[in-house]
C-alpha cells in the first residue's frame, strides 16, 4: 500500500467522484476547496480514475483501494503563502506519517511547490521525514535557470525536473546539481475544477508523475525503505543526454521495463540516490519582463447566480446574470480570463444584496455590477462591467443600464457563519434547485 502526502496549494480537490481526498488539513486559515485547480490536477496526475481516460500514474491502486490521497493546504487560492505555514504542514505529517506507517502504508511526500531560496528549515524537517522512511519528490522550478528551488533543493527531497515528449528538458525547467531525475511534465492531462479535464505544463506535473511511479514500486515491494527505492530509481532510468548523471535531466527518466523486472530490496538502505553535489547560493533573480498595460474585452461565458431580496422581504429571490467586463491589466489573455472567472465565481456565490422596499430585479442588479467592480477594485484588478444581463426563472431578461438606483446595504450569505443570516441548508438546497436547468 502507498500513501501520498500531498503538500500543495489547495487542500480538497473537486473530483467528488473520486476516491480521495482522506481528510483536510488546512495551514494557511483559507478555505478547504480547491478554487485553484492546480491540486486538482497534481491528484489526478497521481491517482486519478475514470472509466474512459487513461489518468493517473497509479490509477491501479486507486481502484483497488491501495493508494491513499491526503492533501496539506499550505497556500492561499493565488499559489502564495508563508514558509511558516509549509512546515506546520510538513511537521503534521511527519506526525500522521507514523500511524499510517504502522498500517502497511509506505509514505510519499509530493512537493508541487518551491521558492527562490535554499530554507534550513525545510531541510530540518524533511531530513525528520526521511530518517522515518518517507520518500520526498518535488519540483525543480519552472524558471528556466540553474538553480533548483526549495524545499527541492535540500539534501532529502528529490528534485524532479520536467521534460518534453522528445524527451529533452523542458524549455522551463530548472537544472543543476541537485536535480535527481527527469520526468514528463509538458501538456499533461488531468483532472481539472468542477469534474473537468485540462492540459497543464511545469514541474508541478513531472513531480507527481515520479510520485506515482514510486508508488507503484512500493506497492510491488512492500518490504522495501524509502532509501532503498532511492537507489533503485536512480538506478532503472532510461539516459535522455550524457552518459550518467546530468544536470538538465537528472539520472534520466523512470521507464517501466528499465524496473518491472529489478529488485530493490537488493539495493542498499543508507543515504539516497541523489547526486551529491550540494547547492549553496541561490542565483541572482531573472531580469521581470515589462508588459504594457492594456484593456481587453471578455464576455465571459459562465451564468452567475444572483441572490437579492428587499429589506422588507425575508426570502431571498434568484436571478441569473451574464456579464461583458472590460479589464486594464498585464495579464495575458488566457490568464485573465482564468483570473475574472475565479473572481467572479466567488464573489456571486459568496455575496447576496439587499435594496431598497419595493425595489425589482432591476435594482438587485445594478447593485451586483456596482458592488462587483468594487470588489475586483480591492482584490487589485481594474475592471469595468460594459453590459450585464439579467433574468429570473420565468424568463424575464433586462439589460442593467441604469445609473439612478439605491440600495440598502449587502451582506454576505453563503459563508461558514451562515447562521447569522438565519441561512438553512435547505434554504441554500431551494435556492440551488430553483435555478437547476435554467443554465
């Protein structure tokens, strides 16, 4: 059996259909869910299951109830946080590590995260891991420099760089002298937010990828230590450039009839197969690319549930909306339409409105575009609402155009501390259903 502690952004993934996550454990005071998609698609990339997709590396032990998922939430739904915040992760499961250990469990850490830095502190608790037979991956960096990131870079972790399907580096994957092996990590498909599917490139993948074969091995082994499976990876690779060792592609790539056959019990149980080149200073930071400024038109294509009521009412009433937003920003156009659907699916199923006694569906939605562009103007994106619609269950639509209109106040609703609004489930359950197939 095998058990991957997943150390990543996000905590639960979205697959609801399949068979992780075990159970939450959140460091960073954010909400469980994956709003990112990024640990979506890491745990797909390891485990993932479906009937008609080849997905994860070690879909076979999905199946059969052998491959456990536990993902640590360690940073924020941008891919940021506090390197406080990553050890609380990795000391907590240096604590869970033994009980699962003690069921038959050989314990895998997944790092799809790194920094620009070489922390001490990080390489004092992954030594703690792998003195107590865990097994740590993680990525390389996706810089495109010699240098390799932490907590990839300690001495405990193996550093898993990424390479293409010719099977050379990536063009953004980190080298250097700590790197361990290569593995594919351009364009893989996985699992993606609200059971969806998507291609995604970095060393985020590859690492998983190397994660999931090592699975496989110690499910195939079960005697075997996480030194001894060091060695014996390092040892069944296929070479991608020089002879041996190099720092593009590491010992090379994890090819299965280079270890089906092999037997790592032979190997020895002492040190690690990485190279022993130690990293010492960081280099100096890439040059920032400057990118103009400039304003990009998105209709974006998703309905957004909008919930309203007058303060003399106390049932909320439901509407959909669309919206044609106009953002000035940097980013590129891919990443800030990722960035405005994000947004503006929390902030219409995080926020409800009341207006004014006797107020319609008009004024509820001329308060949601002018209280939606206050909100992206605190969370730093500039964006201006050029057309919005909306439209109730029956089938009435009206385009929000009017600038004379009043409201009351807005409260949040959908939110932990939903009592406070006297917000049942079954409240939130009719408001969903009333709403089901209008979409």
């Amino acid at each position: 059996m095998s058990s991957l502690a997943y150390i990543t952004n996000t905590d639960e993934t979205q697959q609801k259909d399949r068979k992780w996550p075990q159970k939450n454990k959140v460091f960073n005071r954010q909400n469980p869910p994956d709003f990112h998609g990024h640990s979506t698609h890491v745990a797909g990339i390891i485990g993932g299951s479906d009937d008609d997709l080849n997905l994860g590396i070690a879909e076979a032990l999905t199946r059969k109830g052998l491959l456990k998922l536990i993902a640590y939430k360690v940073l924020d739904r941008t891919g940021r946080g506090w390197n406080a915040d990553i050890i609380k992760g990795i000391q907590t499961a240096n604590e869970e590590s033994k009980a699962l250990q003690e069921q038959g469990y050989f314990v895998i850490y997944n790092f799809s995260l790194g920094g620009q830095s070489v922390n001490s502190s990080f390489n004092t608790y992954l030594k703690q891991a792998e003195d107590a037979g865990v097994f740590v991956v993680a990525a390389s960096g996706n810089d495109n420099q010699e240098f390799i990131g932490t907590p990839a870079n300690g001495d405990n972790a193996h550093a898993i760089g990424s390479t293409d399907p010719n099977g050379e580096r990536s063009g953004f994957s980190n080298y250097g002298p700590e790197l361990y092996l290569g593995a594919p990590g351009a364009r893989i498909f996985s699992t993606w937010l609200d059971n969806q599917y998507r291609e995604l490139s970095g060393t985020s993948m590859a690492t998983p990828t190397t994660a999931g074969v090592a699975a496989i091995i110690a499910s195939m082994n079960p005697e075997v230590t996480n030194r001894q499976l060091s060695h014996f990876m390092r040892r069944h690779t296929e070479d991608l450039m020089d002879n041996g060792w190099d720092k593009f592609t590491g010992y090379g790539a994890s090819i299965m009839e280079k270890w089906i056959n092999g037997d790592p019990l032979k190997e020895v149980d002492q040190g690690n197969g990485n190279p022993n080149t130690p990293n010492f200073d960081p280099p100096d930071p890439p040059d920032p690319i400057e990118v103009e400024r400039r304003k990009i038109i998105y209709v974006l294509d998703d309905q957004y549930h909008l919930h309203w009521k007058p303060l003399n009412e106390t049932v909320y009433q439901n509407a959909r909306s669309n919206l044609v937003v106009k953002l000035n920003s940097k980013y590129t156009v891919n990443d800030g339409s990722a960035k405005l659907k994000q947004e503006s699916e929390y902030f219409f199923d995080q926020y409800g409105f009341w207006v004014s006694a006797g107020a319609d569906m008009h004024d509820a939605g001329y308060w949601a575009r002018y209280f939606y562009e206050k909100y992206m103007e605190d969370i730093g994106l500039d964006v201006e609402v050029t057309c919005m619609e909306v439209s109730n269950q029956v089938g009435t639509k009206i385009r929000i155009s009017d600038r004379n209109r009043f409201a009351q106040g807005w409260k949040k609703i959908f939110k932990p501390e939903v009592r406070k609004l006297k917000l049942s489930t079954n409240v939130k359950k009719q408001i969903k259903s009333s709403l089901k197939g209008k979409n």
